[in-house]
C-alpha cells in the first residue's frame, strides 16, 4: 500500500467515524429533546381554601385544595395541603411541604408544633424550625379574607 | 441413530463455533486454592437472572399508569396464579442481589482483589453496584402505593442538592411539574428498559474482564494443580445459589409485603420509610441539618465511592496479604461498620406520630358505609360496583364526598347534592369522613353494640358536640361527660332537654331516637370519665 492509498484510508475511515457520530448525535440528540420536561405553567391564582368559620380557635386548620392538572396525557387533580391559621385579626398560610425533602407535615395537637415524619424535622406553630434538619422555615403562602363570601382564599 | 444425532452436533458447530463457545466459557483454568469465597460473584450472577425473569413475569400484568399501576400490583397478588410468589421472588430477589454485590465487593477488598492488571474491572464493578443500587430506587416507585410514592419524594428532593444544575436533575427524574404520571412512565422506561441494557453491557464486560485477566485466586498462591472452572467451581457455585434459592424461595413464599393504600400526596398521617439498603442514607440524613443538608446527602457517599474507585491506586503493595494491608482493610471495615450501625439506627427509628386515630364520627360512619342500604346495593361481591375495601380507595376527596351525597353522581361538580334532612346530612357527613380514613386502613375492631352507640352519636349528636376533640361546638363538651352526670341524667337529657334544664336549646330527640339507643348512648357517655 502506497502514502496515497495510506491517505484515502485514513479520510475514508475518518469520513465513515464521523459520519457514525453524527448519526448517533442526532438520535442521542432526539431522545434527549424527548425526555427533556416542558416549562411548567406556574402562574399563582387566588383560591377558596376553606371557610373562615371552618377554623378552629386553637390549631392550624389543614386545608386541601384540588385544582384540575394536566400530567402530561394524564388529566388528574393536584392537591395540595396548606395550614390555614389566625394570628390576631390577619390570616396565616403556611405550606405543608417540609423544607428538607418535601415530605408532609403534620400538627401535633399533643406537641403543638408541627412534625415532619420523615427525617424528624419539627417547626413550631409559626412555622419556624425548632429541630431536626429542615434548611428553611415552613414556605408562607399568600392569603387574604374575601369579605364577600368569607371565605379564606391562598394564592398558589 | 447415534451417528445421525453426531452428525447433526457437528453440523451445527460447524456453522456455529458453539464448542470452541462452551471451551471457552467453561474450560477456564482456576489457581490453586479456588474456593468458596469465590463463589460470590456468579451468586450475583444468579440473583440478577432471577430479577430478569421474574421482572419479564410482573411486566406481563403491570400498568404503568396512576389509576391502573397499583390495581394491576394488587391483580398480581391476588388474581395471578403464582402471583404473589413471583412478586416476593423479585421483591425479596432485590435484597438478595443487593446483598450478594456488597459481599463480592468486600471479598474483592479484602483479597485485593482490585489491584493491577485488573483496575477497570474494578471500576465496571463498582458502576454495576450502583445499576444495581438504580434497579432497587426505580422499582420501588411502581407499586405506586404510599410507600412507593413518598420514598421517591424524598429521592427527586435529594437529586435537587447536585451542586450547579440539581434543578435540572429533579426535573429529568420528574418528567413533569409534580410526580405523577410522567414519573411512573419514565422510571418504568429506566427500570426495564435503559437499566436492564446497561445491566447486560456491564456484565458481559465485568465477565470478558475477569477472563482477559483471570481471577484473582488466593490471597496466597497456593502450590497444586490448577483446576478448570467446569466442574469443580462450577459445582460450588450451584451449590451457593441453590442454599440461596432454597432461603429466597422459603421468603417469597409469603408473597412481598403486603401493599399499601394508594399514593395520596396530601396524606400528613404517613411515615415513609425507604428499602433497608438506603436506610443507612436515610440515617445519615438527619445529622446534617440545614444548609449542610448536602453534605450528607451526596459529599460523604460521594467521597466514600471515590474513595473506594481510587483503591487501585492508593493501595498498590506487593503482596495482597491483609496484614501488610492495614491501611486499607480498617478504614474499609470501619466504613462498613458505620453503614450497618446507621442501617440500624434507621431501621429501629420509627416514629410513633402516625397512629391514625379513627374518630367516634369515622368509626360510627364505617359502620353505616357497612350497612347502609345506599352504599351496599352497588358495592357488594355480584354487585354493580366493586366492594368498599380498607385501604384501596383511590378516588379524590370530594369524588368520594359528591358520590356519598348523591350515589348516582359521576363526577364531582356534574349534579348538585339531593338536600337531605339534618340527620340525613350527618349521615352523609360521618360516612365522607369515614371513607376517606378508609384509604390508610380499616376502622378499629369493636363488637356490634359499641358500633352501633357510635353509629348513632354521628348520626345524631355529633354535628353538636364535641368528643375527643372532634366534632360540633354548639353544644357542650362530652369527652369526659361522665365526671359530670349519670346516665339517668343523660338519657333524661336526650329524651326531653328542657325537663331537666328548662333554658336548653337542644332539641328533644325523644321521639327520633328509639328507647334503647337513648339509654345505650347514655350508659356509654356517662362511662366516659
């Protein structure tokens, strides 16, 4: 084998190896375009989260609120758990997702506080941390009366 | 005849090599001194096909969906022939391998295993222990029970700690905004199809590796005939994975362990608890709080395994002796010593705040969804609808309250709720609270008469006042009535208010509630002291 034909080999393999990566960057590139999450829609709205009278005077009241949610083919309803509490004459929502790892917490009527049964992490009725791991305190949502209706409505 | 079947045999290794295959696979010289502790790694080898197949089994009847992936579990449990064994074979075939991988890793270590020429095979290995580690998380969501559910939770939060970009890790492992439906398709795709081919790929290199080189042998090479891998290894190997078999069988006898309700994201009452081999992880989680959150979650079992990978080349002596080898085999051993103390440690802690108490209300209300002619004329065994099972309702909430209200009703918001009278209203009320108690279990056992008293004070009573720190505020306390009263008083009370209190507002129940429910309900409140 002459440099010539040494040459042309090595363009022809060079050509042939890079044509094979191309190919396999344009499928890696395709499953990965697939498997990539959409954005997510996260525009708050303000929402009936309970009654005003429903609240008891001495605990947070753990209210539920559903909303339609589209999971991709999968039209469920997301529910998420806020603690509805009166402080004074003002209204309180505290997020029942626990700052360490997204567990739900839970109030202790016992205690008084709140406890997240995952990692032993405890938050006080203000939604401070008094104990174990959790980074930040509980998340404040945005709340309001609606005088109307009375109705206690969150903004998530 | 004899000549023909030869014949064919010769044929067929003409056209395909295969006995130059069997000699090569089976006829591999093994040192001197080969033994028992080298029968670890095809007991791996064993653990791993015994997933494959029961895996190819569960897959045949599972649905990777919310709504079908833990009614097609339970199918598997309860309407599969062999069902519930083959589900305990892979549940418990799970530990098996888990258990099988450290052990062939810690004799790799101790024997020394790792050191040159075989250095990659160290590394393949230790990728495979954490494919392995893969299989075991990926699967765990697919029951989709509660377990399953929270413990992936805490593994997507966990992901969010990857320093830079743990965002976009969270959100690859999601799928979507929340987990829910793109999660269980994607971790199902992971689990059978992208873990399985990398499985494949790294034990077929693991295998040319441990042949390229040859295995280790002893510690100490012994002198003697070396001795082909078929039959004497070969024998002790089968030997190890029947004793094996026979523990994995005697295990998954039982089935798995039993399901848990539904996974139901807005449960407060649940304690997630991971599989026993992340409990260390689980463990250690909790002595690093707040910002240093990271630093338990993937700095230490980060620097561990980097640790481990760099062994090769920290460790590199001549002789492969464990006393020439201290400085590696105690940080080895203590490290493992502090993985079984925090798999302890995790595994003994089990809060107690999740005993969900059934209220008098909800014990009174499953009685009446038991009974009442409302719930039992579709939810019965021939019945239109499928029975009221503890533990396996998985409609949301206000479906359940709709449905309860107005039976007929399909979707919530489609019809309004027929108004009933006040008592029927309470009914309707004891029975919501009850179903949605039933989706983490059955009420408590009590015999028929306590049943019914209960019945009836959530019917009748409860909408007013308040017991154990449930119930209407309207009237009096009666969580400790009988400190106060005695049943006469009581039963007097009920009957007709106004005879015994003149300024009461509570209404006579004498002609609503029968003589002996009356005087039932005050014998039992007046025992409340």
């Amino acid at each position: 084998m002459n440099a010539h034909d040494s040459n042309r080999r090595k363009t022809l393999a060079g050509l042939v190896a890079a044509g094979m990566s191309l190919i396999g960057a344009a499928l890696a590139g395709l499953v990965g375009a697939a498997a990539t999450p959409r954005a997510v829609d996260r525009t708050r709205k303000w929402r009936k989260a309970a009654s005003m009278f429903d609240l008891p005077p001495d605990q947070p009241f753990a209210a539920v609120l559903a909303d339609r949610h589209a999971d991709g083919w999968y039209e469920t309803r997301k529910e998420t758990v806020v603690y509805l509490d009166k402080v004074g004459e003002e209204y309180r929502a505290l997020s029942a997702t626990c700052t360490h790892l997204g567990c739900r917490v839970s109030w202790n009527l016992e205690t008084k506080h709140f406890h997240c049964p995952c990692h032993g992490g405890v938050y006080d009725r203000d939604g401070r941390v008094i104990a174990g791991p959790p980074p930040a305190p509980l998340a404040h949502v945005n709340v309001r009366l609606n005088s109307q209706t009375s109705d206690i409505e969150v903004e998530l | 005849m004899k000549g023909m079947w030869a014949s064919l045999v010769d044929w067929l290794d003409n056209r395909t090599g295969f006995r130059w295959l069997r000699h090569h696979a089976l006829d591999e010289p093994m040192p001197a001194g080969t033994g028992w502790w080298f029968t670890l790694g095809s007991l791996l080898l064993f653990g791993l096909s015994i997933q494959v197949l029961t895996g190819i089994g569960l897959a045949l009847f599972y649905a990777p969906t919310p709504d079908h992936a833990w009614d097609s579990v339970r199918y598997i449990t309860t309407g599969v022939r062999g069902g519930a064994f083959l589900r305990g074979l892979h549940h418990w075939g799970a530990s098996v391998v888990v258990v099988a991988a450290l052990l062939h890793l810690a004799r790799v270590v101790f024997f020394g295993s790792y050191r040159k020429p075989r250095e990659v095979n160290w590394i393949v290995g230790l990728v495979l222990l954490h494919v392995i580690l893969a299989f075991g998380l990926t699967g765990y969501l697919l029951p989709w029970d509660q377990r399953a559910y929270w413990a992936t939770v805490v593994a997507i939060n966990i992901s969010k700690l990857t320093p830079g970009f743990g965002e976009v890790v969270a959100s690859l492992l999601r799928g979507g905004a929340d987990i829910g439906a793109l999660t269980l398709t994607r971790w199902y795709a992971i689990h059978v199809m992208v873990l399985p081919l990398a499985l494949v790929t790294l034990v077929v290199a693991h295998l040319y590796l441990m042949r390229r080189h040859g295995i280790s042998g002893p510690v100490r090479p012994q002198a003697g005939p070396s001795q082909m891998f078929f039959p004497h290894q070969a024998a002790r190997d089968l030997t190890i994975a029947m004793l094996v078999g026979i523990v994995l069988a005697v295990m998954a006898w039982k089935g798995a362990p039993p399901l848990e309700p539904p996974a139901d994201p807005t449960s407060s009452n649940y304690i997630p608890r991971p599989e026993w081999y992340f409990l260390g992880l689980f463990q250690l989680l909790k002595y690093f709080p707040g910002r240093w959150e990271v630093v338990g979650a993937l700095v230490v079992p980060g620097v561990a395994m980097g640790l481990l990978a760099l062994l090769p080349w920290l460790d590199r002596g001549r002789s492969r002796e464990a006393r020439r080898r201290l400085a590696v085999l105690i940080p080895f051993t203590f490290g493992l010593a502090v993985v079984a103390t925090l798999t302890v440690l995790g595994a003994r802690d089990a809060p107690a705040v999740s005993e969900s108490r059934w209220n008098i209300q909800e014990i009174g209300g499953a009685a009446m969804v038991n009974t009442s002619e409302r719930c039992t004329r579709c939810h019965r065994p021939d019945g239109l609808a499928a029975p009221i099972e503890p533990g396996r309702i998985s409609k949301p909430g206000d479906w359940v309250a709709m449905h309860i209200a107005d039976p007929e009703v399909i979707a919530a918001g489609v019809r309004d709720a027929p108004q009933g009278s006040k008592t029927a209203q309470a009914e309707t009320k004891a029975m919501i609270a009850a179903v949605s108690h039933l989706r983490s279990g059955p009420p408590p056992a009590l015999d028929s008469a306590t049943t019914h008293v209960y019945s009836e004070f959530a019917r009748q009573c409860f909408s007013c006042h308040t017991l154990d720190g449930a119930g209407g505020k309207d009237g009096p306390d009666l969580s400790h009535a009988g400190l106060k009263l005695t049943a006469d008083i009581i039963e007097q009370r009920i009957i007709d208010p106004k005879s015994v209190k003149p300024d009461s507002d509570m209404p006579a129940f004498g002609g609503k509630i029968g003589p002996e429910d009356i005087r039932a309900i005050a014998n039992w409140l007046a025992s409340r002291k």
